[in-house]
C-alpha cells in the first residue's frame, strides 16, 4: 500500500471517528435540552401528563396538567428559561458540527470508493488471486508455444533442454550415472535430430551414446576447479552494470553460478580438453563444436524493421494498417510468389489490387492532410513503383 492509498484509507477512518464524536456530542446536547425544558416545566408546574378526555385516550380534547399555576419562583423561572436557551444553542452548534462531519465523511467515502474501484484487490490474497488471474494468458501462451508439439518453439525448448542436461557436467555430476544413463541414452535420440545438422546421422548418435558412460565417468574423476577460474572480462562488465544499477552495491552477488553467461563459459572450459583432443571421445568432440558454434541470430526480427523503415519512407505516415501489413508481408515473404504462388495468380492479383488501392487510400488521405496543415505530414506521394523482390 503506497502513501496515497494510505491517506485514502486513513482518512476514511478519520472521518467515521469524527461523524461518531459529533454524533454523540449532539445527543448529549439533546439530553441537556430536555434535562433544561424538564426544570423549567417543573417550575412552571407542568405535570406534562396528558388527561383522558371523552374524546378518547390521548386522543384529540386531551389537556395538560398544570399543577400551581399561580405559585411561580420567578427567579428560578429566569436562570431555567436562560439555561434552556443556553442549552438549545449548544443543540444548535452540534448539529451543525454533525453536518460538517457528515459533508466531511461523505467526501472521504467517495475518496476511498474511487480507491477501491481503482484496486479492487486489497488483501494479500486477493491480490495474489488476481496477480494470478494475469498471468494465465502468458502462461497459456507458454504452453502453446514451448510445451505443445505443435507449438512454434517446441524444438527450441527441447534443444535448450539437450545443452542443459546432455552437455552439462554440472547436471550430470549430481544424478546417479546408473539411474540417468538410460535417460541420457533416450534424450540423445529424441534431442540430438533436432538441432537440424546434418552430421547427426542415426550411426553418428548410436556412437555417442556408447560414450556417455565414459563422459558421466569423467564428471567425478575430472578434477576441475569450477570456483578457481578468473571471471572473465564480460562477466566482470555484467557486475558492473549491475552494481551501478542497484541502491546498495553489498545488494549484488557475484557468484558465477547465477549468471548464465559466465556459468556457460565455465562449462565450455570443462568441455575444452574433449573438444580439442577428440581421441576418447570423438563423437561429443564433434557434437560440442557444432552446438558451441550455433549463434542465436536477431536478423530475421531486424530485417522485418528495415522493410518497414523502408515503407515508411516511400508512402509516409498515412499508411492504413491492412496496407502496412500486406506490404510487409510480401516484402518480406516475397520468396513464396517466386516458388509458386505466383503462378496461381491469388496473391499476387491481391497485392496488385490491395497496393492500388492503399496508394489510392494515402494520397487521399495526404492531400487531407495538406488542406489541414499544408502538407507538413505528408510530403512524399504512395506512386512510387512497388517491388516484392
């Protein structure tokens, strides 16, 4: 709970405790008031029982009873008649304290609803309810994509699973080896075709699952100081960055084992005496060198943007969406109209007619703009020739 929703909750309370004292102040004045008429009925020597009458009881006809009538202390009658005066002032003052603690009250109410429908979920449970309710899409998402075989990144979940649990000593030092070889046999098969490269061959992956006793063998004779090595230059860097980043630089670990980056290069380190001497185990030498040089490459996302600075320059800011989208989409697909699509003459008469009429929609819409501003937002024409090469 921040300051402000703080002061909103707070003075909600505030309020409601002052509406109470007010209203119990102005009930005291009220007894007070009838306390005061009391004494003053009494000196006058109003009995204030109403008498039934034939006209029935309490009923219309009824009188009240006076009692000396004529043997009044005027004095007394005085100080009674100023008390009661006093007294109804006081009743007076207190209302109106009511009112202002109502008006008061009423606006830190409207103050903490418009808190509450702005968060709704203020208990912890509630909260972590909701925080999960959020997450469902993503994780859904997750699901899709990763854990579905259908999925989009179905294989690249399994590859990264392969390179965290086959090629890592660190995992494979702490399972028994008797237990997980059988394991580390069925992920070879399943994983390794789906790297994609064509050395792994049915014979290649049936020679190193006969090494794999021999690597789970080494990870306990291999003597290799995992905390002696020197953190290497990037690592260093990374700290850096980090420590800069945080309030309090004792907030920052600098164990290796928590950056991926560093914890990968201290495995390649373990894997450097096989990979370069490939003698006992040829098969992981040469598996280890193909993985350790795939790149993870951005290109392809940063292709796509250079396409649409490039649209963006020739048919300006007014582009309508769909246009963008079908202009983007044979920019960048337009290798499918050269293996066949074209020739069936579908997409490319709807590109021909969707440019058209996109070219058409934009210079409309950028001889608006002109009229508007005198063609500050749009200078450059959509009749440019278009290319799908």
């Amino acid at each position: 709970m921040n300051e402000a929703q703080r002061t909103a909750v707070s003075s909600r309370d505030n309020g409601r405790e002052e509406l109470d004292a007010a209203t119990e102040a102005c009930n005291e004045a009220k007894a007070k008031v009838n306390d005061a008429q009391h004494e003053k009925d009494t000196i006058l020597g109003i009995d204030n029982r109403r008498v039934a009458t034939n006209a029935g009881a309490l009923g219309r006809g009824a009188r009240v009873v006076r009692t000396n009538q004529f043997l009044v202390d005027q004095d007394k009658l005085e100080d009674a008649s100023e008390k009661l005066f006093t007294r109804k002032d006081e009743l007076r003052a207190a209302k109106r304290i009511v009112e202002d603690a109502k008006k008061k009250h009423n606006d830190c109410e409207e103050i903490y609803f418009k808190w509450t429908d702005k968060f709704p979920h203020r208990t912890r449970v509630d909260l972590l309810q909701f925080a999960s309710e959020l997450g469902e899409p993503g994780k859904e998402y997750f699901r899709k994509q990763f854990l579905d075989p259908d999925g989009d990144l179905f294989n690249a979940k399994q590859v990264a699973d392969c390179c965290g649990t086959l090629f890592n000593p660190l995992w494979l030092k702490e399972r028994d080896h008797d237990i997980e070889l059988e394991m580390m046999c069925r992920k070879a098969d399943e994983l390794l075709p789906l790297f994609g490269f064509s050395e792994f061959t049915e014979d290649f992956i049936t020679q190193l699952k006969k090494e794999i006793p021999g690597i789970l063998a080494r990870t306990n004779t291999y003597e290799f100081d995992w905390d002696g090595m020197e953190n290497s230059r990037l690592f260093k860097t990374r700290l850096e960055k980090r420590k800069r980043r945080a309030k309090e630089a004792e907030d920052v670990s600098d164990d290796w084992k928590l950056d991926a980056g560093e914890k990968a290069t201290r495995i390649w380190e373990w894997w450097r005496e096989i990979v370069v001497d490939d003698k006992d185990f040829p098969c992981f030498s040469l598996a280890l060198r193909l993985v350790g040089t795939m790149q993870v490459s951005s290109c392809a996302v940063e292709r796509v943007f250079s396409q649409l600075k490039l649209i963006r320059e020739v048919c300006g800011d007014n582009l309508y969406r769909d246009m963008l989208e079908l202009r983007m989409f044979a920019r960048c697909n337009g290798d499918l109209v050269q293996k066949g699509v074209k020739h069936s003459g579908i997409l490319c008469e709807t590109l021909s007619d969707g440019c058209v009429g996109g070219e058409e929609k934009s210079m409309e819409e950028g001889r608006r703009n002109k009229e508007i501003d005198g063609g500050k937002n749009n200078e450059r024409s959509c009749s440019s020739s278009f290319s799908i090469e």
